[in-house]
C-alpha cells in the first residue's frame, strides 16, 4: 500500500499530466482515494506536528502537542469535504457534476502539496520559507483539469478558484479551531 503512495505522490510532484491519466481510468471509489492517499499524509501530517512541537519546545507538553495534532488533522480532513463538496454543489465544471469520484480525486490529490509541505516545515521549522511552493497545487489542479478536457477558456479560473479551495480551507479551519479550543472548559 505505502509503495503505490510512494508512487503516486512521486508522479504527482513530476509528471502530473501523467498520473492525472491514470487517475482517470482508475475506478476508486471516494473511500479508496481517502484510505490509500489521503488519511496517510494527514496523519503524517499530523504527527510531524505532534512531534515537531515536542522536539521544539524546552518542555515536553504532550497536551498542547496533541490538540495542534489533532486541530491539524481535523483542518486538513473536514477542509478536504469541505472543498470537495463547495466543488459539487456550486461549481460549474460538468464533468466534476457527473462524477464525484473524479471530484474527489481532483481535490484529494491536489492537496498533496499542502502535506508534504507541513510536514517538512513542522519537522525542520527553518524550511518555512518554501512553504510559497503549496501554489503547486494549482498546476496540479490545472493539468488534472487538462486530462478532464475542461474547456481552456473556463479552465484558468476554474484552477484558480479550486486553488484557493485547496489553499485557504484547511488553514482557515485550523485558525478556528484554535480560536474556538480558548473557549472550551
């Protein structure tokens, strides 16, 4: 299982037009991509937090650790839905509309830039600086589209906006989650 990850995270990051062919003809369901992609990174992503806090802090404050794990985890997974179902219901891409398999695939995969990069920058904090490379979602985004043959007029904003989906749920999730964990007893 953790080599086909390997694998389809190597060709996203390289040859996206490439795995956006296969993605394509492949019949996962919404399950599949979630268990097989998705829930991995998150949870990579998620205990790189959990063990960059530790390894960052003088103190070894295993509460704070694991509510920003679990705030990261939370925000990653719900901003997932979230953008997939934003996509569903209000944008105007037929193919997307028709099937929600591919709908998924089109966020869940295009997400991986967010991943990776949280996890570099929670283990080694100093790389904050290529967190700027998440906008590699949007060529992502734009070559799965491509393989779509959504029409190149509509494509270009059609990427943006998803781009933006991707980019701002999770971290705006995150931020309220925090915000609301001051008030909880």
């Amino acid at each position: 299982m953790y080599k086909n990850l390997f694998n389809r995270v190597k060709d996203l990051l390289f040859k996206p037009a490439k795995a956006w062919e296969g993605i394509v003809a492949e019949q996962n369901s919404i399950n599949d991509v979630l268990m097989t992609f998705s829930l991995p990174l998150i949870g990579a992503y998620s205990l790189s937090i959990f063990l960059g806090y530790l390894l960052g802090h003088q103190e070894l404050d295993f509460t704070i650790a694991t509510k920003l794990a679990a705030f990261t985890f939370s925000a990653c997974f719900l901003g997932l839905y979230l953008a997939y179902f934003i996509l569903i219901k209000v944008m105007p891409i037929t193919v997307l509309k028709e099937d929600k398999g591919l709908a998924f695939k089109i966020i869940a995969y295009s997400s991986l830039p967010i991943y990776l990069l949280g996890i570099i920058t929670a283990l080694i904090p100093q790389t904050i600086f290529f967190f700027f490379l998440v906008i590699y979602a949007g060529y992502i985004i734009w070559e799965g589209l491509k393989i779509l043959n959504v029409e190149s007029e509509n494509r270009g904003w059609q990427t943006a906006v998803l781009t933006i989906m991707v980019l701002v749920l999770p971290y705006v999730l995150h931020k309220l989650l925090i915000y609301l964990s001051r008030f909880a007893l």
